[in-house]
C-alpha cells in the first residue's frame, strides 16, 4: 500500500495517517507497511516515538484476524494500538499480548487562535541547557534533544535557578515524528520556577498552530491520568479519544 491508499481507508483517523510517515512523493515512511484485512486497517511503524507500533482499526474480527497474520509477519516487538475497546478485543482474542496503561489520542485540524507569550523556534545551540531540563525534569520523555524524528523545538526562555541575567529554557515542546497528514507534538516540559505562568500551554499552543498550518492536523499522546494536561490540551481546541496499546512481555 501507497501513503494515498492508507489515507483513503484511515478516513480521517489522525493515528493511521502518522503511523504511515507518509512522505512528500506519496509513498509510506521509511520501513513502514500497511495491511487490510476486510473492514480492518494495519499500519506497522518501526522506531516510531521509540517503540515499534502497530497502528489498528476497524471491527474487532476482522482486526483480531489482521493483526495476527501481521505480528507473525513483523514479529512480536510491534506494538498494537487503537481505540480501547479495540485492543482490549485483540488481546482477549490473541495470545501472548497484554495490555498496557490507556491513553489518550488528542488531535485537531483546527488552528488554536490567537497564541500568547513570547514563544519562538529555539536555536539549536540551547540544545545542552534542553538537555539538562529534561535529564533533571522530564527524563523519561520520548522527544529528547538530539534523538531521531524529532526535528524543532519552540519554547520561552527566561531566568532559571537563581541565575540572573542567565536565560535558559523555560518551557518547551517539540514537532516530533510528524509526518504528512499528521504532525506530532511531544517533549512538553516546564521548569518547576516557570510553573503556574500559563507559559506550556503557550509554548504547545504555537507547536499546534505550526503542525495544524503544515500538515493539516496536529496530534499527541497523553496518559489518561494526568488530568491537568488533558484539560491544557483541551483548552487548545483538540478533542480525546481513550486509546490503549498492548505489548508482547519481554520484547
């Protein structure tokens, strides 16, 4: 399958369409497959937001029947993910897969509106003080300086830890593993000094308006229990759907 046909079957599905990668001469991203089973769409992601994935859609027999001829196919460090109903079924239905914690898939094809405070695409040269805040603040992020896929930061920047005159980032977020059809926000972080300011929902407001201008749609991935960020993300206009994923143990 061609970016064109995932596309056409995904109908709007923002985690179909980043999980192709879709490039710029129409064809899927590095890596990528995508199979159709019935009213069932697979799309296999490698090295995507660190994980290998397996995005899933459709009724759950036609999707339980696709994605076990896929993991066989692809192997078993791909992980499934979709609507939470729809993985539950398939790990009711497949053996060896397990549940992992459920998120939410949030996304928006509409611009935020107007965005406050002073937020800019940062120089790559603050990348060793990016480094240092999310080593001591947000160390399990997936978006990282320096790591593959992802490709600008935008943050404010302003006196941190006591440092007069020092500026240094403040809060930041990331365009990661965006794609055509689909861009992707991550790396949300903020200094503990800078908290309270309104300063991440800024800083992520413009990431969406960037995304959304490009690409058309803008999309991210939230743990569905942390509820301030929901509702950060909510106030930005993007609408949540409760999503899970599953993995095979020990891959």
């Amino acid at each position: 399958m061609r970016f064109g046909d995932v596309e056409q079957v995904a109908a709007g599905d923002g985690q179909l369409l980043w999980a192709a990668q879709g490039r710029g001469d129409g064809g899927l991203g590095p890596g990528v497959r995508a199979w159709r089973h019935g009213g069932a769409l697979a799309v296999a992601s490698p090295g995507l937001s660190r994980r290998d994935r397996l995005a899933v859609t459709g009724g759950s027999a036609d999707a339980v029947v696709l994605v076990r001829q896929v993991l066989q196919e692809v192997g078993p460090s791909y992980r499934p993910f979709g609507e939470a109903s729809l993985v539950d079924a398939l790990v009711r239905q497949t053996p060896g897969l397990v549940l992992v914690p459920s998120f939410f898939w949030m996304e928006s094809a509409v611009p935020p509106g107007s965005v406050t405070g002073d937020v800019q695409w940062l120089n790559p040269c603050l990348e060793p003080e990016l480094e240092s805040l999310f080593e001591r603040f947000f160390p399990d992020s997936h978006a990282q300086p320096g790591r593959e896929g992802v490709r600008r930061w935008a943050g404010v920047c302003g006196e941190a830890d006591g440092n007069a005159g020092e500026k240094g980032p403040l809060a930041v977020a990331a365009d990661a593993w965006s794609a055509a059809g689909c861009g992707f926000l991550a790396g949300a972080v903020t200094h503990p000094v800078a908290r309270g300011r309104g300063l991440a929902q800024a800083v992520c407001g413009f990431v969406v308006d960037a995304l959304v201008q490009r690409h058309g749609r803008a999309a991210l991935m939230v743990d569905a229990c942390n509820a301030p960020a929901v509702a950060a993300y909510e106030r930005l206009g993007m609408a949540k759907r409760l999503f899970a994923g599953a993995h095979v143990p020990g891959r």
